[in-house]
C-alpha cells in the first residue's frame, strides 16, 4: 500500500513545479486530503473506501470493540460519506443490518445537524466514536427493540437471552 496523503502530496509537488498550482487535481481529491491530515492512514491512491475501529472507554459499550466502513463518494465534500457497521451489535441507533443514524451522516435534516459542505471524515470519527456514549440516543431510534428494551430495563442494553450466534458485537451491560 502507499501512503495516500504522501502520494498525493507529491502529485501536487509535481503539478506545482510544472507551473499549474491546482491543474489535474479535483476537488474530491483535495477535500479528502485535508480531512485525512488529521490522522495518517495508509491508503491505497485510489481509494475511496476506509475501514475504521472504534472502541468506548465508557457506558454500556464500554471495552467493546467496532468495525466501520466508510465509503468517500466522488461528490465529497458536497455530500457525507456512506458509513456502515461491520460488527453486529444490539444498539438503538445502528440497525441490525448495520445501517447508521447519526445526524451528520444526514444529506438533508430539518434541524440543522446534517451534512454540511465543512465537515470532515474527523467529525465523522467523532460522531461514530459519540454514538457510544453521549450520542447514544433512546427517543429517536432507528433499532426500536433495542430501544423499547432498554425503556423495560435500563441496566442492562440486552436481554437476558443470548444475541443471534452469527453476532460477534459485545453484550454490553451497566453491571
């Protein structure tokens, strides 16, 4: 794999040095960089897909252990990126198909929190890391047992039953 960020930092070395400061290099490309200074990951220059673990020091998920995938559309910064959960997990904001409801994520939104052209995979990475602690949300849920389970019994997220086999999440617990 190549370092994306040094890769593309030479190609716009090059296209400077050749007297076209911002030639050949798109937008999407210019974006993704600037988001992805915050942190060096090591992508391949063509990649648009970023895979992200994630773990919560505190709450009911506290010690578990998340995989994400994020998917960049060309079209970023215009519009987020597509985040999904790979881990399996009994959550009420993430479905149990691994979809995610985390207003930033949100294209359009009426309050105001959505999508908006200066955000960046870092606040996406936040909100994700927050969905485990101060942005875990029972009054807009988007898994409704998981959430009408927790009105039954706060100390406990799961139900004293065992989770589907095929769940590798963690059983998370207050106790």
């Amino acid at each position: 794999l190549l370092s994306f960020l040094s890769s593309m930092e030479r190609w716009e070395e090059a296209i400077v040095s050749q007297g076209d400061p911002m030639g050949h290099i798109s937008c999407f490309h210019h974006f993704l960089i600037e988001s992805l200074e915050f942190h060096q990951l090591n992508l391949h220059c063509c990649s648009s897909y970023l895979s992200l673990s994630s773990s919560a020091d505190e709450g009911y998920y506290q010690s578990g252990k998340f995989q994400f995938e994020i998917d960049v559309p060309e079209a970023y910064n215009m519009v987020p990126p597509k985040v999904k959960c790979q881990t399996r997990i009994w959550h009420p904001n993430i479905a149990e198909t691994g979809e995610i409801c985390l207003s930033l994520l949100r294209e359009h939104s009426i309050d105001g929190t959505g999508w908006a052209p200066t955000r960046t995979l870092k606040d996406v990475v936040w909100g994700l890391n927050s969905l485990f602690t101060d942005l875990l949300n029972f009054d807009d849920p988007l898994n409704i047992d998981a959430a009408e389970h927790h009105l039954r019994d706060k100390r406990n997220l799961l139900p004293d039953t065992q989770p589907p086999k095929s769940w590798s999440g963690i059983r998370p617990s207050l106790t």
